[in-house]
C-alpha cells in the first residue's frame, strides 16, 4: 500500500450571493453590453468572469442556478442528478444515433455541474499544438485551481484500485498531481473535503460585478447580423426567451472590438450557429433558416470518447466516490473508477451500489460523426452520431484497457473489494447483461473483448467538435466568413484534452477572456 495523506488545497465557503445574477424574466426588452456571451457552462463563467474586468458583459444561459440544488452540490447525489429527467433538471437527457445514453448539460456552471468532478490538465503537446501562450495557459490553469480543485481523500476503495493500477504494471507511480504523465496518479477534484461539488459557476467570484450581467433561464434561439453595407455578415446581437417565453433582444455596442461569444459546448454551439443561418445551406433551407453563411463543416468532427467499464460487486461496504485515481497507459487507453455509485449510463439509479465500476476511455477518439438539427427549437436536442468504434485502432485500446482491468480485478491488491468465486468472465457477463446502451445484445461477449467494447459502450461525456479550428474558427476562435462573432468552448476541440477535458475547458474561458482584453485595451 502506497500512503497518501489527504490536505485540502481550499477551504470551502458557503455559496456565493451573485448581485449581478437575475432570471431572464427580469431582463429589459431591449439591452446593450460590449460582450454577449451565450452559454453559462465550463468555459462560458470563466470567460465572462475575466471580460468583466474592463467592459460590459451580458452572460445568457438556459438553465437555472446550481446553488441551493443538493443534487448538484452533494457528490453523493451524481447518480440521482443523472435520473432526474424533469423538464428543469440539470441534466438534459438524450440518446446519440449511436443508440448510447448521454445528457446535455442545463445549467449554470454547464457539464462541471454534472459530471464526475476529476480535474487533470491537458498533454504537455495539447498546448503547443493548439498555438497557446504556454506562460497564460499554466497561469490560467491555477486561476481556475485556487477556486474549485481539492485534493481527494483517498479512502480504502480507491487505494486499492491506485495499487493495482500500480501492481499490473501501469507505471511509474506519480503521487498526487494535475500533470498528464504516463503511469498511474492522483488527480484532482472539483469535490471538496466535505463532499460538497465545486463548479464552473464559482469562477464568477472573480467577476468585477458592475461589468457582469448573468440572466438566467435565458434560451438563444439565434445571433443576428447586419450585412448592409458590409463585405461580410457582422454579427450584432442575439435573440432570447425566458422562462415565459417573452422575446428579448440584447444588441452590441458601438465599437470596434465588441464582440458576441458563443461558449454552448459541443451540441449547443454548433446548434446555434445553424440557427443562426451558419452552416451547411441545404440542410438549413430544410428547415427553413435564411442561410447568412454556407459552412458545411459546421457540426461535423463530433467526437467522444467511448467509457466501457467492468462492474465489480464488492463482499464489504464501499465508499461513496467519484473519480480520483487514472492510470495513463502507454497504449492510449485511460483507466479510472468509481465506488458505492451506479456509473451505468443507461439507467443511472439513485441507489447506493455495494461495488465499483472500473472503466476504460480512449485518447482522441479518431472516429468522428456529424449533428445535425432536428427542430428549430434550441432546447431540443439535435441529432448526433459519433461512429464510436468506427476506426480499429479505437476498438483495440478498448480491447486493451478492458484487458488491463481484468488484471486488476485479479491483482492481489484489489482482492478484498471482489467475490472470490466470482471470475472475469462472470463479472463481463453481469456488466453486459446491464441496460447500459439501447444496443442489440450478443451471447459472446465475456469470450470476445472486441464484441464487449461494441456492445457496452457508454459515454462518459467527453463529447468535442462541431466548429473545430481550422474549419468553422480560426486560431483566435473568431468564427470564419463572418465577423464579430467566436466560439470559446470545446467545440473546438479535435480531441479530448487529458484524461478529462473539463481543467482545461475552464482554463481556455480564462485564456481567451484574457486575451480578448488584452487586445481590447491595446486598441484604446
């Protein structure tokens, strides 16, 4: 047993009392603001946060405030968040043409509000690649860890699963870190000592509040623009409807470097943008949008890593946690676990599960799918496909990492949290025979691993692309063929940043927000 000592990297605080925080049937008809930034989520709060320093800022999201919601606030309470399918409810709940479960974040603070709390910065290369400032983005990241990221506590079930990551071979051993290094670490947490959820949302504490207007229940059913004039579309303001479904329209002011910044995330943002008449021309004359720019590539490149996991009964009480530990394998599979909680996708469950699921994800993933609009109603859902499994080089780092967590279901390490006479292959078929998927089932599942990865596959919400750069943004988010207008959010991604996306989706809200005023300023 590796010792670990538990220290927490902040203390907690009640929940903030925003001044600058109303519902959206409050908002005047008519409004004007330097920044319009739609979707309150991982990246939308950090950004509004940091423009709010030196311009006016109007902050528009859909859902409702996570404070004073337990579901959100208490870890304990992941699974029930998840099974809460009320038409208010934090999590949006659809299923992918690919027949898996999934849901949508809708909610202030967006997916860190829902998800699994496990905080990791990106590959050393992520940043270089993508032409970041390496100075600003390692800045940016502790921005976002002095507010929301802990050190997990590290009880009896996520030990051992630390130790057989270590005893099957899945090395070096880091310790505790945010650093993406090959080998098995400790992570962070946006889940505090007291079991209290940390989210997106906290980074408003940072907002100068005269600069911030955040609205509430705010749904943008399109951005407009003013092509009079003009060599190309200029983007000026947007429309919204509260929870009545009054109309409001939020315009930009006059000036050079105002600017409208869509941060909805990977369904949301590509969404809107065909809402708003950006996208491929046929399919939006389908649906009867007035076409401002064709830009076939717009929700194209949708990706997500596909999560298989191998649930594992246990003949002693479990902790309740959610993700601390990850072992980085050398092969591009991610191995991480969850205890005392159902992490089944399709049929997520309020009940405390005696047991653990151990799961695998894969880097990247290479296989990419498209969305598209089913209505013209931004609370639906679109229609997505992300092909999981499409190329053979994703189905066999899912062979792999299965493999990896059978060995450490067999390790001597993991032995007190499994039935002895319960085998490998007895714990494949249970796991199968679960309502993970809405896929067919097949018979040979615990003797084929490649049939086991197809047959139950989940999602663990690392969805990205849809305006990726290069296609739909350039190197500085601004949105190509028109003007005024960026995307700011993982949308933007080819591929999943680190083991879990969310440290440095909050990081690029800062990183932008910063650089947005930084050349806001040079211009004065």
């Amino acid at each position: 047993m590796i010792p670990i000592f538990y220290t927490s990297l902040f203390v907690y605080t009640a929940a903030p009392n925003y001044s600058f925080m109303r519902n959206a049937t409050a908002a005047k008809p008519v409004s004007y603001y330097d920044y319009i930034v739609i979707g309150g989520g991982t990246a939308g709060c950090p950004l509004a946060a940091s423009l709010s320093q030196n311009a006016s800022v109007l902050l528009l999201e859909r859902g409702d405030s996570p404070y004073g919601n337990p579901n959100i606030t208490n870890s304990g309470s992941f699974s029930a968040e998840l099974a809460d399918l009320s038409p208010t409810s934090p999590s949006q709940r659809f299923i992918s043409e690919d027949g898996v479960v999934s849901t949508r974040a809708r909610v202030l603070g967006g997916g860190t509000c829902i998800n699994a709390g496990f905080y990791t910065r990106a590959e050393p290369y992520y940043a270089r690649e993508a032409g970041w400032d390496g100075r600003l983005v390692n800045e940016s990241y502790q921005w976002v860890e002095k507010k929301v990221v802990f050190r997990p506590p590290m009880q009896r079930w996520q030990s051992a699963l630390r130790d057989g990551l270590v005893e099957v071979g899945v090395l070096p051993y880091n310790g505790f870190t945010y650093d993406h290094l090959y080998g098995t670490k400790i992570g962070g947490t946006i889940i505090d000592q007291n079991s209290q959820r940390h989210t997106a949302a906290d980074l408003l504490e940072y907002a100068n509040p005269s600069g911030l207007t955040v609205l509430l229940h705010a749904s943008v059913h399109k951005i407009l623009f003013r092509n009079k004039g003009k060599a190309r579309p200029v983007a000026h303001g947007v429309v919204f409807r509260d929870a009545t479904d009054a109309e409001h329209i939020a315009y930009l002011r006059n000036g050079p470097k105002n600017e409208i910044i869509v941060s909805a995330g990977a369904l949301g943002s590509p969404q809107l943008l065909m809402l708003s008449g950006v996208g491929p021309a046929d399919h939006l004359k389908a649906h009867n949008i007035t076409v401002v720019l064709d830009q076939p590539l717009v929700g194209q490149g949708m990706s997500d890593n596909p999560m298989n996991a191998i649930f594992v009964p246990s003949p002693v009480p479990v902790e309740v946690s959610l993700l601390q530990v990850v072992g980085i394998t050398q092969f591009g599979s991610y191995i991480e676990g969850a205890s005392g909680v159902n992490f089944a996708g399709g049929s997520p469950s309020p009940r405390p599960y005696r047991g653990g699921f151990i799961f695998e994800k894969i880097i990247g993933p290479v296989s990419t799918g498209h969305l598209e609009l089913r209505t013209r109603n931004p609370n639906d859902t679109p229609s997505v496909t992300f092909n999981y499994f499409k190329e053979p080089e994703d189905l066999q780092r899912c062979v792999q990492g299965i493999s990896t967590i059978e060995k450490i279901i067999e390790s001597k390490s993991f032995s007190k949290f499994k039935y002895d006479n319960m085998s490998v292959e007895t714990l494949l078929n249970m796991t199968a025979s679960m309502p993970l998927n809405l896929l067919p089932k097949h018979s040979n599942t615990s003797t084929s691993l490649e049939q086991f990865c197809r047959d139950t596959v989940m999602t663990i919400w690392h969805y990205h692309g849809g305006c990726q750069v290069g296609k739909v943004v350039d190197h500085d988010y601004k949105v190509l063929g028109v003007d005024a207008l960026r995307v700011v959010d993982g949308s933007t991604f080819y591929y999943s940043p680190g083991t879990n996306p969310q440290a440095t989706v909050m990081m690029l809200g800062r990183y932008m927000g910063v650089r947005i005023l930084s050349e806001r300023l040079a211009s004065n």
